[in-house]
C-alpha cells in the first residue's frame, strides 16, 4: 500500500479533523500507533500543521465517512492510472549533514589512493556527494587545504559498501568493454 506524502503532518489533520481510531490513522500514515498517540496528546510533531489529505487528493470525504463508521475498515488512497503509471523517480542526491561535510576530502582522498585507476572523478564525487573539480584538485594536490589523512567513506556516512562495490564493478565493465573494442579494432586492422 502507498503512504500519504508527509504522514505526520497528514495524520495530525485526521486526529483534529476526524473520528477515525488511533489505528486507522497509524495504519493509513505509515506509523505506529503509538507515534499517533502521542501526535493526539501534542508530545510528539509540536508545532507542526496539518495537511489535509481532501484538499491533496488523497482521500475522499466518503472514504473517511465509511471508515468512521466501521472501525475495522482501512482508508485507502485515491488511486490514479496517470500517477502509477509513472516511472519511478529518480534518486535525488543526498543531503549530507555539517558535522559530515568537512569528512568529505579524507574520504575523496581514501577513494583516490585504494582506487586510483578503477574509479573516474565524476564516480568518486558520486559516492562523496561532493563535486568533479573538488575531486580533481583534491587529485591533483591543488585542493585549498592540505588533506593528509584520509578516511573511509563507508566509515563516515557517506557511501555504503554496496555504493562503492556498484561503482567498481560499473568501473570494471567499463574497461572490460574498451579493451574488447580495441582488441576488435586490432583483429580488423591486421587481417
């Protein structure tokens, strides 16, 4: 089943607005009960507002109605072809926190000295969330700060193992198909 966009603030609007049981709302957002509970009490989302799932398409006032009504029943989303024929999204890049962006030159430096003929610039600034040109200088020694230590970014937070592991192996197929190209290229040249 899909989740509302923004649950708490979805299932704040149900608590105020409706009648429907803590479970109802806590199965529909995608939370636990107890979560709803202490939304409903205000200890939990303080200050947060609610957002009404009518006016956004996601419910019906009849949907809410039978569900008020039968505390067994479960709210289900509005469903659209267009939206589910959509493809999926892509993965926006990643926001990293402050306390993690100044470990991002040790851990470019880290990727740079384990790999530096495997990974390009563009794929190790990929896994740091950091830029091209800062992985050039960084590279080139011509970084604004003298980066001396180097540290892993699955270690820090930046990247997982599997992250890393996909880029190699992209990096790998990558190679394997430019040397079977130029081998190709030297058969047709000699016969």
């Amino acid at each position: 089943m899909k989740l509302p966009l923004m649950p708490k603030a979805t299932a704040i609007w149900l608590i105020d607005n409706t009648a429907l049981s803590f479970e109802q709302i806590s199965e529909f957002c995608g939370l636990h009960e107890l979560e709803v509970q202490g939304i409903a009490d205000g200890e939990v989302a303080v200050g947060m507002r609610g957002y009404d799932p009518i006016d956004n398409k996601q419910l019906t006032k009849e949907e809410i109605s039978r569900c008020e009504n039968d505390t067994s029943a479960r709210l289900q989303l509005i469903s659209s072809e267009v939206i589910d024929s959509l493809p999926p999204r892509k993965k926006d890049s990643k926001y990293t926190p402050l306390s993690l962006r100044q470990e991002k030159p040790y851990a470019i430096l880290w990727l740079i000295k384990r790999y530096p003929d495997e990974l390009t610039s563009s794929q190790i600034a990929k896994l740091t969330g950091s830029t091209k040109n800062t992985v050039d200088a960084i590279r080139n020694g011509t970084f604004r700060e003298a980066v001396l230590e180097a540290k892993s970014p699955m270690d820090t937070g930046l990247c997982t193992y599997q992250d890393l592991e996909k880029a190699l192996n992209r990096a790998k197929n990558k190679r394997d198909r430019e040397e079977k190209k130029a081998k190709s290229l030297i058969e047709e040249n000699t016969n």
